[in-house]
C-alpha cells in the first residue's frame, strides 16, 4: 500500500481504517510504503475473529539520499526487510502468516573518488566493522531507533535472527 503521512513514525486514522477493512476482507499480508520513515508492523483480527493479517505500515526507506545531512531526520536512514512464513491447509482453503519477523537495515552513504555510493546494509550491532568510524555510531543509533518503532509497539514482533 502507497499511504500514510511523510516522515511520520505512526501511522495516521486512515492508515489504520484501511488496514482493519482489509482485515475484514481476509487479506494475508498489508505491505506499507510511503512515509519516508519506519512505522510499526502490527497483527489485525478480522471483525469476525477468524483471521490475522499481517500490516507493516511502513518498511521505511529501503535506499534513499534523504541523510539526516539534507532533511535533518535521522529516520529517512532506517528500513527494515520483513519475513513472513506463510503456510496453506489444502483440504481447508486454508492460509496463514506467522508472526513477521524483520531484519533492520540502514543506508550507508559515502563519497569515493568524488562519486558519491548509495549502499544498504543490515542495521546489525555487529555489522560494523567495514564502517567508517562515524558509520558505525551511525549503524548502532538506527538499529536503536528500528527496535524501539517495531517492538514497543507489538512485543511479538521480533529481530530476524
């Protein structure tokens, strides 16, 4: 889904309503983009209780030049890929999504013979070696920053390991 509001970190009262009426529907899986930030990954009850849906409001900025450099937001940095196992019951037309699990990611960006390179990396605390002395602070303050938007908001929602 394209929605929500720029380099906002929750999602707005449209967001939600739309996610809660494809719930209703029986969607599987609700993949947010557009904010230009990260927004939590949630999972919606149908209105009749009988089926999850998975809804990541936003995956961030997967890669972007939006540095907290130009925009002065150090979460236009910070994205995360999302797995989700899905399973099927054949004999009950039946499809389930386990809980989502994510994998932090952070934009590396670094000039290079005059030409500036665009890279994404795992948001991981031990990642850093191949950074520069300011990446790896960097690295660390958005694995910081993901952790707090993805688990405080759903605590089942865990760090792929």
């Amino acid at each position: 889904m394209h929605w929500g509001d720029e380099y906002e970190l929750e999602p707005n009262n449209t967001q939600k309503k739309i996610a809660q009426f494809l719930a209703n529907e029986k969607v599987d899986i609700i993949f947010g983009t557009h904010p230009h930030s990260l927004q939590p990954i949630d999972i919606l009850k149908s209105s009749d209780g009988t089926k999850e849906t998975a809804v990541i409001y936003s995956m961030g900025n997967f890669l972007s030049s939006q540095r907290t450099e130009r925009i002065q937001n150090p979460y236009t940095e910070d994205g995360v890929i999302v797995s989700v196992k899905i399973s099927k019951n054949i004999d009950k037309n039946e499809i389930k999504v386990k809980y989502p699990t994510y994998i932090p990611t952070w934009v590396n960006w670094y000039d290079k013979d005059g030409n500036l390179f665009y890279e994404v990396v795992p948001a991981t605390i031990n990642n850093a070696e191949y950074l520069t002395e300011e990446g790896k602070v960097r690295v660390v303050e958005s694995f910081n920053r993901t952790k707090v938007i993805i688990e405080n908001y759903n605590d089942k929602i865990k760090l792929r390991e």
